[in-house]
C-alpha cells in the first residue's frame, strides 16, 4: 500500500486553508460592490428629472394650497429645456416657439427663481451654449 507523502498533506491543508480565507474576501467584495453600484443608480434616478415640480395653486380658497407652487425656487438637474420652458411659460403666462425641434431636447441643469421676472429668466437661460432664446410679446422663442 502506498501511503501519501506529508508534502502532499500539506499542500491540500493550505489550499483548503486559502480557501477558507478567499470565500469571506470574494463575497464582502461582491457586497460592497453591489451596494455601490444600487446607490449609483438612485442618485442617478434622482438626477434624472426635476427636482422639485410647478403645479398651480388652485384659485379656490376651499382647497389646500400647493406647496410646490408657493415654492421661490425650482431646481431642474439634467432635465430637456421642453421641460424647463413649460413650466416657466406655465407660471408666467408665456407661449413658447421652437425654430429648432433639436433645442426641445437639450439636457440643462437650471435653478430658477421664481421672485424674477420673467425677463431676467429667460436671459439667464439664454447664457447656455447651443440655445438662443429671446422673450418678444410674451412670446419665448427658442432657436
């Protein structure tokens, strides 16, 4: 009968010994890794779209006021200027033409204060390259 060699004993005890030692490693790294990655696309679900929304306050003094629409600011965090412009145009009682439908689907980061007029809005978006915007008789137009 062949008896096997001690070398061998101990090479099978050290690999089983590594092992050991590799399986809690691999599964903290998968851990960490998925946690990560999940927390990456929340943040960046929650970059995706406005911040806060514009809705207008209901002119009847029975229903609750809107919190959203009391608000000064609104925030737009990669969001297409389609988007920014109705809701701008909504609060001020604005048409918007497009000359370009390209311009709709330009992606903004905005901050917009709600205590300026109208104006002063339109020129602050005005400062963002690939977009013309003018404010002529109530009339917002995008080239």
């Amino acid at each position: 009968m062949m008896r096997p060699s001690h070398h061998f004993s101990l090479s099978k005890i050290a690999a089983i010994f590594i092992g050991i030692l590799l399986v809690p490693g691999t599964t903290y790294a998968a851990i960490v890794f998925n946690r990560s990655s999940s927390e990456q696309q929340v943040g960046q679900k929650a970059q995706t779209g406005r911040v806060m929304a514009y809705t207008p306050a209901k002119s009847t003094d029975t229903q609750p006021v809107d919190t959203a629409a009391t608000q000064k600011e609104q925030s737009f965090d990669n969001v297409e200027l389609q988007i920014i412009l109705d809701d701008i145009s909504l609060y001020y009682k604005l048409e918007v033409v497009y000359q370009s439908d390209r311009s709709r689907h330009l992606r903004l980061h905005f901050h917009w204060d709600k205590t300026k007029d109208a104006e002063t809005i339109v020129e602050s978006l005005n400062h963002f390259e690939n977009v013309n915007i003018t404010l002529i008789d109530r009339k917002i137009e995008v080239k």
